[in-house]
C-alpha cells in the first residue's frame, strides 16, 4: 500500500468518525477492506477505474471469499469514494454503477434454553474470576448486549436500583435495556466480592475488569465463552454473538413483538432483525396447530 492511500485511508476515518460517531469496530472493519483493496492495487487509490473495482470483486471470489464478506468490502468502497465525491476530489465515483453480489441471508445458530441453563452454570462463582464470568455471561443473555458493549460497560450507564442499562450502540445510537433478576444478583454478588479481589485496590471505572486491573476485551471474553461451553459439552458452532440470538430467539418464542426485540437489540431498521423472523412464523404455526379447531 502505498503513503498516498494510507493517508488518503486515515482521511476518510477522520472524517466518517467526527460526521457519524462510528464505532472503532466499524472504523478498524473499513480500514482492513480499504487496506486489502489498496494492497491488491498496487497504485494510489484516488487512479482507479471501475473495471479495477470489478476485477478486484472477480479475484475475492476466485480466493474463496464468501459473498457476505466481498459484499461488505464493497460497501466499504463505496463509503470511501462516495467520501471522495462530496469533497469533489474525484469526479466519478468507480463503485456506482457495480451491483452488489447476492448474499442469502443464513439465520443466526442459536443454543437451546437447555443449552444456554448449561453454559450459565458452568463459572465457578467461589472464585473471583468466576463470580465475573457468571456476571458477565447472565448479563448478556438477560440484554442482548453485544459483546463490545458488555466489556465497555461503565458504572455511569448501570442503575442497579431501577435494573436498566444505558447503551451507547452503533452510530450513537442510545437504548435503555432492562436487566433481569438473576443477572442483576449475579452482578451485586460480582461487584461486592469478585470484582473488589480482582482489582486488589486498584480502581477502575470499568464493570468487568481483568487480574490486572485493566477492562476485559472482547478477545479475552470470547476464549472464555468457547472454554465454558466446551466444558458444558455444547458442541454447536459458537460465535461471540451466540448470547446474543439466543436472547433474540428465546423472547419471540415466549411471544415478544419482533419490534420490541428491534429495540432492545439497538437495531436501527426492522430489517436487520427480520433475520429471527423464522422464530416467530414457527411459533405462529405451533400455536394455530395446537389452538385452532382444525389446525
């Protein structure tokens, strides 16, 4: 890659981050598609020709890229050139006229209400770390909570009284989020033992902190969910998001409105979370056969 695109690259993170408040998440998947990009290039990013482009998108597939990931690449250039237009640097946008490559839309795996009781039991909670594990594992599957947003969760965002959480998601995007009994015990029992023993003194503004002292990060907490489930015997393909849809899955089987699960997963079109709607047209078809006269 060259200096021209790198700063070229840091340009447009600038400037997409102080315009939209992204997260560092969104910025660091933007800069790794522009960096891949520029690197198969081979020259500056601002000489670029549509046929480049669809080169480039021709090459990812011959690789084995999946549609998903080479789809989310070329949304990244679009941002990047669309960047570049506005500013009138460029004067034809490469990417315009180049559709996106079809992608299906596979519904998320999930763990069984069995499997997530499983994997919630399997922390020792009379040690410290295990106390924070529990905390950490009950939280996410009461809210819904992305994982980069349980790590970074401060005291400022929890009331422990009224039992809600306030997110700060993608794009700034603000929710409230009500936390469960169970989790907001394990959570008390966390805070006024394991975390103190953790921190040795130290402070932190952090909720879930490390033998250091220093925040878990979503690395660390993702080998601790993998470790757990091993442990609990749940051998279904995990993602660090597996809480995630479990929480979606679990409440639009015991009826929740799909936008009500919009909400609370800070999902800022419906479609994103129609991806459960599989749940739910189940469940309308379980409940009209064991309801209806002639179901």
């Amino acid at each position: 890659m060259t200096l021209i695109s790198e700063n070229l690259i840091d340009q447009f993170l600038d400037a997409v981050w102080v315009e939209q408040g992204l997260s560092k998440n969104t910025l660091s998947a933007y800069r790794s598609d522009l960096k891949i990009f520029s690197t198969w290039l081979k020259k500056d990013l601002l000489t670029v020709a549509p046929e480049n482009v669809t080169e480039f998108l021709a090459n990812r597939y011959h690789v084995g890229m999946s549609s998903r990931t080479t789809a989310r690449i070329l949304s990244s250039l679009r941002r990047f050139y669309g960047y570049f237009l506005r500013e009138s640097v460029i004067a034809i946008d490469p990417t315009a006229l180049i559709a996106a490559p079809r992608t299906v839309r596979i519904p998320p795996q999930s763990l069984t209400e069995n499997d997530v009781e499983l994997l919630l039991a399997a922390p020792q909670i009379a040690v410290p770390r295990g106390q924070r594990d529990k905390a950490m594992l009950e939280m996410l599957y009461a809210t819904g909570l992305r994982v980069s947003e349980l790590v970074d969760l401060k005291f400022e965002q929890l009331n422990l009284r009224q039992g809600v959480v306030h997110i700060v998601g993608k794009g700034g995007r603000e929710r409230l989020v009500p936390v469960g009994e169970e989790a907001l015990d394990c959570l008390e029992t966390y805070l006024n033992n394991g975390r103190v023993l953790l921190l040795s003194g130290r402070q932190s503004d952090y909720i879930f902190v490390t033998h250091r002292g220093s925040n878990m990060t979503r690395q660390a907490f993702w080998h601790i969910i993998k470790r757990y489930a091993f442990h609990a015997e749940i051998i279904k393909p995990l993602s660090p998001h597996t809480l995630r849809h479990a929480f979606a899955t679990h409440l639009l089987n015991h009826g929740a409105d799909l936008r009500v699960v919009q909400l609370l997963l800070g999902h800022v079109d419906l479609s994103t979370t129609q991806i459960y709607t599989h749940v739910a047209r189940e469940r309308l078809q379980t409940l009209h056969a064991q309801f209806h006269p002639r179901g």
